[in-house]
C-alpha cells in the first residue's frame, strides 16, 4: 500500500508535483521536505529524484509514517532527436524491474563518464592522483549529483567557479540520458504515465511548441505535458492548456524545487485533475 492509496483531495487543496531532494540533485532531505510540506499544508507532493525509481519503496514508508501524502514518481533524463526531455513518470509500481532497470544503466554509465572526467582533470593537475577515496565518493553519488559534484572538487581544490565548470565540461563530463521510447516503453510496463516535463524550457532541453509536440506524439506514446512550471511564460502555458485539452493528454504542475531557497509552489489540486483521478486519487 502507497501513501495516496483511497486519498481524497479538495478541488483547491495545495499540490506540487516535482520537488527533489538529496537523492538526485537537490538539497531537500526527504523528512525535511515533508514536515516543510506539513506546514504549509499541503496535500500531496510528488518527490521525483532524477532517475531514481528505486528509493520510491522507502519513500512511501516515510510518507506513510509521517502521514504525508507522496506521490509515487521519478523524473527521467532522456534524449529525443538529439536533444534532452525530462519525462516525469508516476504511479508506477514498487516492485516494478523495468524502469529501475532503466536507471541502473544511467548510473553506470554517469560512473563511467565520471572516471574517466576524473582521471582526465588528474593528469591536467588540476586533482591529486593519489585521492582513491575521493573518486570512490564521487561515484558513490546519486548519478544526477556527479556532475555537479565534480565542478565542486576542482573548488575545492582552488578552482574558481567558472574555470571549474569549464575545465569539467571540457574534460567530457556529461550526463547520461536515455533514448525516451526506451524509458517510456519501460514506465509503461510498470505501471507509470509519462509527462513531458517544463517542456517550455530552452536551457539545455528541447523547448516545444505545438509542431514539436505533435513530432513527439507521433514518436513515443506520451500521456500528457507539464503544463504549470515557474519558467513558463503565460502564453506557453495558455499554449500548452490548449494543446493539451485539443489531444486529450493529462496535465501537471509542478515547482522543480531542489531546496528551501526555492520551495514547493501551491498549484491547486483542480488544475491536474485527470492526471491524480487517472492515479487513483479522487478530487471532491
């Protein structure tokens, strides 16, 4: 049994649906974020950690014993005509091996391009050679996180901020993706649906339009857009209420919050209404 298993929700009752937390790239703690959301009163909150399908078990524990709603979901980093989407996936299944499956091979490869970053920026001098334990921590964080926790060695080594995140691209680091129709296909089998996530967004990610959506459409069975996204101007949000509406996709909202500097937004619960009645969660 899940947190949001027979949960009731009032139309105007406070949801987020993608924060993040220390187990992919954000600041959050999830016991933090959850008394954070107690207090703030809201209903339900979906914790969606970049490719990471497997902390979902725990989470729901969590949940459950602090009596706060999360909804079962992860965000996944996936490639689409040779640029990147995130694609939101929720309500799959605990026991569910092939979205994990999915992520297992995106942290072995985010290792493997971390090594290899590593050993490159070693021998330029900017790191010690003889660090073992320093690249045994780099890996042992979430893949999400490696990038960025490189940028943050070579600071600490004396780097200044902008040299670092140059010197750590330039040496070829990067984050590892997967092709969407694998990850949707994979979601699917496990119980999910697939959101297209801050699909207005144009740094670093495929930014749509209707010509856009329709080529994604007719690429991957996707089942609905992130409509609601704090980066949105109001005419990308009025374009993609429409276009979702037209195409009968569900609709999300969600902040993208990664700490307490930019906390969960208060969408009400009325604007997802298909997505949360399709998971099971019933709106009155």
């Amino acid at each position: 049994m899940v947190s949001t298993t027979k949960l009731e929700l009032q139309r105007a009752s406070a949801i987020d649906l993608q924060v993040h937390t220390v187990h992919s790239d954000g600041h959050w703690t999830p016991e933090a974020l959850l008394q954070h959301a107690q207090r703030e009163q809201f209903g339900l909150i979906a914790i969606t950690d970049h490719d990471r399908p497997d902390t979902a078990a725990a989470l729901q524990q969590l949940a459950s014993a602090m009596a706060m709603p999360v909804l079962v979901a992860a965000e996944m980093t996936t490639t689409w005509r040779g640029g990147i989407v995130d694609v939101l996936c929720f309500g799959y299944a605990l026991n569910q091996q092939a979205l994990s499956a999915v992520a297992h091979d995106v942290l072995r490869r985010q290792q493997d391009n971390t090594r290899k970053v590593y050993e490159r920026l070693c021998q330029q001098g900017y790191l010690g050679m003889d660090q073992p334990s320093v690249l045994h921590t780099l890996l042992e964080t979430p893949s999400a996180q490696q990038p960025h926790a490189l940028v943050a060695l070579m600071q600490r080594s004396g780097v200044d901020a902008h040299t670092a995140e140059q010197q750590v691209w330039d040496a070829g680091c990067g984050f590892a993706a997967t092709d969407i129709a694998t990850v949707v296909a994979a979601a699917h089998q496990s119980g999910a649906v697939c959101i297209v996530a801050h699909p207005g967004r144009d740094d670093g990610f495929v930014c749509f339009d209707t010509a856009k959506l329709d080529q994604l459409r007719a690429d991957v069975p996707i089942d609905g857009i992130e409509v609601y996204y704090p980066k949105h101007a109001p005419a990308q949000i009025a374009m993609y209420q429409d276009y979702a509406a037209q195409h009968n996709l569900l609709v999300s909202a969600g902040s993208d919050s990664h700490g307490p500097d930019k906390p969960p937004i208060k969408y009400p619960a009325e604007l997802c209404r298909a997505l949360l009645e399709r998971l099971g969660i019933r709106l009155c």
